[in-house]
C-alpha cells in the first residue's frame, strides 16, 4: 500500500535527542547518528518518510524510534543502534506501508523491532471498548437492585 502522497506514506520519526547515560550532554547526540543512519538507508526512495523528532519520552530506553502510517497503529521503538538500526526502521516502515490491516506483521519483522518494541498505539479512529461495558449498555446495571 505504498503510495507517492507525502501524507500517506508511512513514517519513520527519529528521536534526535537520545542518548546514553554516560554520553556528555553535549551534542552529537547518537539520537542524531540514527537520524542520519536511517535517512542514509531510505537514500533516494521517495516510499517512506523520514523526520527528526525532538524526545519521545522514551529516555530510559536508549535511542528511540517510532514508525507511524495514517489510519494504522503507531509503534514505537527503544534499545536501537545509531550504527546498525537506520536499514532496520526503512526495513520495517517497508513492511508496515505493505500492511493491509493496519499492523505491522511480526513475520518479516527485523529483530531489533522485534526485541525493542515498546508500544502500540491505535489510530485515532479506533473506537475501541468502554472500561465498563455495562457503563454503556442500555438499561439497568447488573451489579443495581
């Protein structure tokens, strides 16, 4: 399902700010490398979406990526690898953009979004199920006189 429309195509976003505990403040960050790793590795292709995004909120969990599509989960990633991880993130939107149900098949996955896979979040169109179900049935509540 992958198309030429820069809105649809599938997203990777690149935490610029990671890094490890015992980097120095400073910049470079290895946030960044990954940034540049992940652009170098989509090259010329114009099927996947690349941006830089400063913080995922994911600090404790190394460099952080996440991979989102319109009208499809959005997946977030930790534990990556400036140096080995940028063709991991194209490999992986590749496989999610050809989803036709809106998941990014485990079959195929490469392992490093396998094992750093810290969260799914559904679409904004997912309607989901109330906490309580009976909280919106009709009627009387099970647990009323």
């Amino acid at each position: 399902m992958t198309t030429n429309s820069a809105a649809d195509r599938t997203t990777v976003l690149v935490c610029i700010t990671c890094r490890a505990s015992t980097d120095p403040i400073g910049f470079p960050r290895k946030g960044m490398a990954l940034a540049n790793a992940t652009t170098d590795a989509l090259g010329d292709a114009i099927d996947v979406n690349v941006l830089r995004v400063r913080c995922l909120g994911n600090c404790n969990r190394g460099l952080s990526a996440a991979i989102r599509r319109e009208n499809a989960w959005t997946y977030v990633f930790g534990n990556l690898d400036a140096e080995r991880d940028g063709p991991t993130l194209i490999a992986g939107a590749r496989l999610f953009a050809e989803s036709t149900d809106g998941l990014m098949p485990w079959r195929g996955r490469p392992d490093p979004l396998k094992r750093g896979l810290i969260a799914r979040m559904p679409p904004l169109s997912f309607a989901g199920e109330p906490a309580d179900p009976e909280a919106h049935a009709p009627g009387p509540r099970a647990d009323t006189p």
